[in-house]
C-alpha cells in the first residue's frame, strides 16, 4: 500500500511505494520540490528499504515542476550514506523533462558517484530494465 506525503495545501507532492513483484521501492515525486519536503520524502523512502531489506530504489522524477538542486548537497551528504547503510546499491533515476529538474539530478549523480550505482533516465521503462539487469546480476 503507497504512503502518500502530503505539502501544506493538502496536495500530493509524494507517493512511496513497496513493489513487491519487483523488490524495490518506488518513489513518484509530484510538483514543486521544497527543501524539507525532500528531506521528509526521502527519510520517509528509508522506512520501505530498510523494512524490505531492499537494495533497489527506482525515483521517478518526471512529474516534477522546477529545480531542486537546494536538497542536492543534503541528499549527498546525509541520505544516501544512510540509504546506502540500509543496503541500498541501485538508484534509477528518471528525471523530468523540465530542465531545471534535471540538472538537478545530474548535480545529485555527480555527489553520489562511487557511493552507489546510480544511473539517470529520461523513460521509466529503461530505467525498470537497468533494476532488473542490475537484480538478475546479483542473483
């Protein structure tokens, strides 16, 4: 069942999802991105990788309006080492065609390189392929 987070209007701005047929965690962020909505989005992700013991995190960042670049050096610094020790390995990240959200995520693979694998995406189903590539490596 999704955990849906929800930003000061009442709306949507992230759904955090186990997908159990796949084993990894799937994040669908929605709309404009603040600063603490990502920090509260992102330790929210922890509770369904650590639960699951899940290695896997496919973010979807497609829907996303505007940069979010001001979480970027947060993420780097003091999410993913605490993913990463929750026994994250694979980050897919599809990005939104708006530019500005996806220089974003090309600052945040840039912060990351060598921590985890991660890889950037602009189609969802490639970024499902390069999951279970990665998961069919391992097995």
């Amino acid at each position: 069942m999704p955990t849906d987070l929800l930003n000061g209007f009442g709306t949507v701005y992230l759904r955090i999802s186990y997908d159990e047929a796949n084993d990894w965690v799937y994040n669908e962020w929605l709309g404009d991105q603040t600063y603490t909505g990502i920090i509260v989005g992102a330790d929210a992700c922890l509770g369904p990788l650590t639960e699951h013991t899940c290695a896997y995190l496919l973010n979807d960042n497609r829907r996303v309006t505007g940069p979010w670049d001001h979480a970027v050096d947060w993420i780097v610094r003091n999410w993913a080492p605490r993913a990463i020790a929750a026994g994250l390995t694979h980050f897919a990240n599809v990005v939104s065609p708006e530019a500005l959200a996806a220089s974003s995520g090309q600052a945040m693979a840039l912060g990351l390189h060598g921590q985890l694998h991660m890889h950037q995406f602009g189609d969802l189903e490639e970024a499902r392929q390069w999951l279970r590539t990665a998961q069919q490596k391992a097995g």
